[in-house]
C-alpha cells in the first residue's frame, strides 16, 4: 500500500461526505467521493481503492447491491468495505456482513470511532498484500532453487551418461575388429543417448506454463488412458486395479497433464518393489471425490503399492529433482515432474507411507480449476 490510501467515500448525503473527507484527509488519506450506487462502481475503476465507506441506504441502488457487484468481480472482491448506516438492528447488520462488508457503523457518525476503524482495516489490508508478496517471494524461490537444483543434477547425469558414452565409443575403436564386442558396446552408447534424450525431454516438461487449457474429461477414460501411457512409454505390461465409486465422473482438467502425472506416478509404484522383485507387483488406484477448508472441493486419487516403501534416506526430499534411490545414471525426475505439472493445475501430489507395508501416492485435482481456459 502507498503511503497515502485512498479511501472511496459513498453517500447520498453531501454533508456526509465532506465531514469524512475532512476528517480522513487530516490523517493523510486520500478521499475520492461518490453519491450514488452508479458513481460508486465507476469511481472504484478508476481509482482502485485501498478502502471504501458505503452508505447502505441509497435511492436506485442501495449499498447492499454495490458490496454484491464488488463482491462478484475478481478484481474487486479484496476491497474492504465498511457499511455506513442508520439501522442499528442485528438482523440488518447481519445482512451487510453477509454479502461482504468487514465492518459496520451507525449514524450519527462518531468520526472518531469511523477513523479508528478505517485504520484498523488498513492495517489489516497492508499485512494482506506483505503476506501475498512474501508468498510470491517464496514461489520464486523455490522456482530458483528447483531451477538450480536441476540444472546440478543435469550436469552431474549428462556428465556421466557422456562418460559412458565416451568410455564405450573407446571400447569400439579398441575392439573394432570383434563385431560381437563392437555390436555390445554400441548397445550400452545407444542406452546412455537414449537417456540422455529423456533428460531433455523430461526438462521440458518442467517448463510448461501455468494455466495450461482444461476440457471436459471423463474419469475413466482419462485413467485407462493414463495406465495405457504407463505401459508404452516403460514397455510393461503390469496389472494395475482400479477402484472407482464414481463412474463416469466428468470434470474440467488438461488431458496430456493428467495422463503425465498418473502415469508417472504408477511406474514411481511398479519400481518401488526393486530391481530384484521377481514376483507380483500390485498396483491399486483408488478413487473418490473430497472436500478441502473453503469449500474446495477435489478428485482425489490414492495409488497403492506394496513394495519396499519410502526410503528413509530420501524421504524429505522424494520430489527433488534426481532423487532416487536406484543406482542407475539418468533418473529421478518422475515425481518431480507429476508434482509440478499437477500444481500448475493447482493440484497437489504427496508420497507417504502405507499402512502393512509399501507407499501411498496421493494426487489432489481440483473440480474447480480456476484461472484456466478452456481449450
């Protein structure tokens, strides 16, 4: 907020007005003025007030429906309104807090009182934007700190996976003259390229802009579709069990993010039995819808295994970039990437312990997807 807040005053009645404005202006606040419902919506365009002080009782447009309109646009909605207002019943100020109002004062105007309570709502107004431009500051941090924690762990598997490819372009030219050994080296430097593509591939994928375009979907297909992409993209043919209440649910969501995130997460499942598990892997999807505080409500997805669980080396840092608890150069960016991707549908994805043994993976999509096109 500036050092001087603008505060719209709206009322019917001149001689309001201008014992406000005297007394606020004397504070070093701004006032702008209005007279009416109309004059009130158009001066908060223009002017963009810290604060507004509305008269409830007003000829055409009364403040009740002026608090509504604010109330209805994203762009006004954060404005703190303060009802002014000569009835004094409970029921009447009941109605003003309903709609939006964050405070109430009666006339005859205390100008004292109204002053201390404008100031207390700036104050309140203030410590709301240092909160959201400190939660600003903190995304981009932890935006510099995944940005610099995958560019480490780039260079660190590049340079490896080049050294593979290096040490066995050595071994072709020491044993050019033995095909067999020749035709098994070049199969290790097409594995190590081979990875070496899925890094950048996977990099990309990072890079995708928030607000990605939603369509309508429905539940199942977009699940088989993901387990479809599970079993392509890692050449398996693993079983997974779905269980879902819900049937063909449809909701808004970006097809290509959720199949990435699902699928991601199942071949996170399928490995945690280990490189050494030689008999079945059970996968189980679990599916239900769930309400958050605020009234948000969320698919929820819970994807099962029984595999060696979390390890507890990595536990707090599992969705890291290139933390993984296999010894193999080129890995470790799945949960990464299905945690990002989903939160740029402002979902979440959390790995914990399960409950007799192995993991579970939840994945929370929102039903209301806010701020994103529809495709």
């Amino acid at each position: 907020m500036s050092a001087t807040p603008t505060i719209l005053v709206v009322d019917d009645q001149p001689i309001n007005v201008q014992l406000l404005k005297r007394k606020l202006e004397r504070e070093n606040m701004r006032v702008v003025a209005a007279y009416n419902g109309l004059e009130a919506l158009e001066a908060v365009k223009q002017e963009k007030p810290d604060l507004i002080l509305l008269d409830v009782m007003m000829p055409d447009m009364d403040g009740i429906e002026v608090c509504q309109r604010l109330q209805a646009s994203e762009d006004t909605k954060a404005i703190p309104v303060i009802f002014v207002t000569a009835r004094t019943s409970k029921e009447g100020k009941i109605e003003g807090l309903n709609v939006g109002a964050v405070d109430y004062i009666t006339k005859p105007i205390d100008l004292d009182e109204t002053l201390a309570r404008v100031q207390t709502q700036l104050r309140f107004v203030a410590i709301n934007r240092e909160m959201i431009e400190l939660q600003r500051r903190l995304v981009d941090a932890r935006r510099a700190s995944t940005i610099g924690a995958v560019t480490q762990g780039i260079a660190h598997n590049l340079n490896n996976l080049l050294g593979v490819v290096m040490g066995h372009l050595d071994l072709i030219k020491a044993y050019y003259d033995k095909p067999d050994q020749v035709k098994k080296n070049v199969k290790h430097v097409e594995d190590a390229v081979g990875r070496i593509v899925s890094i950048i591939k996977q990099l990309s994928l990072l890079l995708v802009k928030s607000n990605p375009p939603v369509a309508k979907g429905h539940l199942p297909d977009l699940i088989q579709g993901s387990i479809q992409r599970f079993h392509l993209e890692n050449s398996l043919d693993a079983p997974v069990t779905v269980n879902n209440p819900l049937g063909d649910f449809v909701f808004d969501t970006n097809y290509e993010i959720f199949e990435e995130v699902l699928s991601k997460v199942l071949i996170n499942a399928y490995e945690a039995y280990g490189p050494d598990h030689t008999g079945p892997r059970p996968i189980t999807v679990h599916a239900e819808v769930i309400e958050k505080p605020g009234n948000r409500r969320f698919l929820q997805l819970r994807v099962e295994d029984q595999g060696r669980g979390i390890d507890p080396e990595i536990r707090d840092r599992v969705f890291e970039p290139f933390i993984s608890s296999k010894h193999t150069v080129g890995v470790g960016m799945g949960l990464t990437i299905a945690r990002h991707s989903l939160r740029n549908l402002d979902g979440e994805v959390t790995l914990t312990d399960r409950e007799g043994g192995g993991a579970t993976a939840t994945l929370l999509h929102p039903l209301e997807v806010k701020g994103h096109r529809v495709g």
